[in-house]
C-alpha cells in the first residue's frame, strides 16, 4: 500500500449551473482529491485548515473513506473557506462569485509526522509558498511529487509559482492557464516550455475535450467520456488529480507507460464526479460502476488500423 500526502482546500462551496443551485454544500480541492484517491489501495492523509463551522460529518466522511485526516487543522472561532461559483450554459466555463479565504488564509500546513516520507504527494491548488513548505517538511524525498495549480496564483504570486513548478515531477494544469504561463497557443510548444520549467511529466486538461499527457516528445491522448448528464464540473480537475495520484501511489510505478493507465483512471473518476453537484456522485459511486466505465473508455479509444 503506497503512501500518499495530499494537501488541498477543504471548503464549503455554492454552486449555481443551468441545472439549479445549491445551498453551502461540501467542497474544496483537498477533499475532491481525497474522495478520488481514497478508491485506490493506499494510506492516504490530507492536510488542510477549517473552521469549527465544518461539521463533524464532513471530517466523518473522509475518515470514513480511510483518509487521515490527523493534519486537518480546526481553527477555534475560524470560519471556513467559502467559494462560490456560477457555470454558463456550456458549463465549461464558470465566474467566481465570492472567494471568501477565512482560516484559509493564514494557513500554515503541517505534515504529520507519519507521512513524511510519503511516495507521492499531490499539492492541491493553494498558494505556492503554502505548497513549497509542505515539501520543505518532508524528511525523505517523495517518489512523485504532483501540482495542480491555476491562473489565480499566474496573475497574484508568479514568481513563488516557478519556484514550486522547479520542484515538482508532475503538474495538472488546464490549457487555457498552460498557454498564459507560457505565453503559447500551441499545446505541444507550451508543455515543452513547462518541461523546461522542471516538471518531467506535463498533464494539460480539456474540460469535456480529454486530457493530454506529455514527457518529452511522448505524447499520450486521453479522451473525456461523453455523458448524458452534466451537473456541475466543480471539483473535476480535483478528481482527476486525486485518481490519477491514486493509481501512482498504489501501483508504485512511475513509467510513462503506467502514467498512461493513470490519466484514464483520473479521467474516469472525474466523468463520475461531474454527473452530480458537489462530492454527491462521488460519495454513492460502487467499485462495480468504477470498472463498468474503464471497459467504456477502453472501448471508446480502441481500434484497429492496417498499415503498411
Ligand atoms: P476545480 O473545479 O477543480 O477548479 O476545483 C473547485 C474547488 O476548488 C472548489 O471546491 C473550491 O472550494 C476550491 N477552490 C476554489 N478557489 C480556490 C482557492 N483560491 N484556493 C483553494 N481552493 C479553491
């Protein structure tokens, strides 16, 4: 069983999509990258900060899901992040209506000293030196190291991004931030730019479009699973990052070639993610369905070709 540190957002998030609203909801990429993680044969932790306005529920059902959650700070008076967000009709695109930092704006992660010498660690989208101090404190140097970041911290904190982008083995990013980071429209020119600023391994996400995965001159192309329904996309790129960091750490292999598996593992934990508001998909989904959709998306990207 590998050993995986995430560190993330736990939050409360308010969504509004062309298909309702909700009310506060659980939220937050720690906890999205959690959930997804959680379905693979690791010991997983994440570290975050609260308020002691989360409920015990929602703690509950990280543990439940065999998460530590030892590294999970709760701020006695503090209020908890609070996002949230509109989706346009295409739900690929989305306003941020109120960021509201609260506890996580002081937040000062601590790794619990049984992770520190986690295999993989995946630093969820916080600000970089938030990122940085929790690799500074580990005490061995991880298999993988994963970043998912986003524009926010390109236009507030870019300097402090290249830093913890000079660190890490893996980024996740979404095309339009790989092509502000670079200053690129080309995808392929952008991911060799990235190459160059550290990362071995580049993810690029599509939305609904799939994913690309480069190191070097491999390129891999992973596919979004069409789907009849589309809720709300929050949480997805966690999702994903969360599979993807899953099936590394519990497989222990970090081939370009088992990178390839865990981009489809991600990918299809993320199409379930999306079919419901919030974590709601995720916390009902069944071992059955999650292999049920890996025989789809193997029949949606097989074919056969005679060449000469
Ligand atoms: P995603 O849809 O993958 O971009 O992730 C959405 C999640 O990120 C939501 O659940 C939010 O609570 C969380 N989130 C949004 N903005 C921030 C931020 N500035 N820092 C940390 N987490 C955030």
């Amino acid at each position: 069983m590998g050993k995986l540190l995430i560190v993330g957002s736990c939050a409360f998030d308010e969504i509004e999509s062309p298909f309702g609203k909700t009310g506060k909801i659980l939220g937050g990429a720690g906890t999205f990258i959690s959930l997804a993680a959680s379905r693979y044969d690791v010991d997983a932790a994440v570290i975050s900060v609260v308020g002691e306005d989360f409920p015990q529920g929602y703690l509950d059902l990280l543990t439940d899901n065999g998460i530590n959650i030892e590294g999970i700070e709760v701020v006695k008076g503090g209020k908890t992040f609070f996002w949230k967000g509109r989706y346009h009709n295409d739900l690929n695109s989305r306003d941020t209506l109120i960021t509201e930092l609260n506890t996580l704006g002081d937040f000062n992660p601590k790794v619990p000293e049984d992770y520190k010498d986690a295999e993989v660690v995946v630093l969820g989208n916080l600000h970089p030196l938030v990122q940085s101090s929790v690799l500074d404190q580990m005490n061995k140097k991880p298999k993988l190291v994963v970043l998912d970041t986003m524009n926010f911290w390109m236009d507030s904190a870019l300097d402090d991004l290249k830093d913890i982008i000079a660190r890490v083995d893996v980024i996740t990013i979404n095309d339009e931030e790989a092509r502000q980071l670079t200053g690129e429209y080309s995808l392929v020119v952008a991911a060799k730019k990235i190459h160059e600023m550290g990362p071995k391994f580049v993810v690029i996400k599509k939305g609904e479009h799939g994913a690309l995965l480069f190191e070097g001159e491999d390129i891999f192309f992973a596919p979004a699973l069409p789907l009849e329904e589309v809720f709300d996309p929050t949480g997805a790129g966690d999702t994903f990052a969360g599979g993807f960091s899953g099936y590394i750490a519990s497989t222990g292999d970090t081939s370009f070639e088992n990178m390839k598996r865990a981009i489809i593992h991600g990918s299809n934990l993320a199409s379930f993610c999306v079919e419901k508001f919030g974590t709601e998909r995720m916390q009902d989904l069944t071992e059955k369905e999650i292999t049920k959709r890996l025989q789809r998306f193997k029949k949606l990207t097989q074919f056969d070709i005679e060449l000469n």
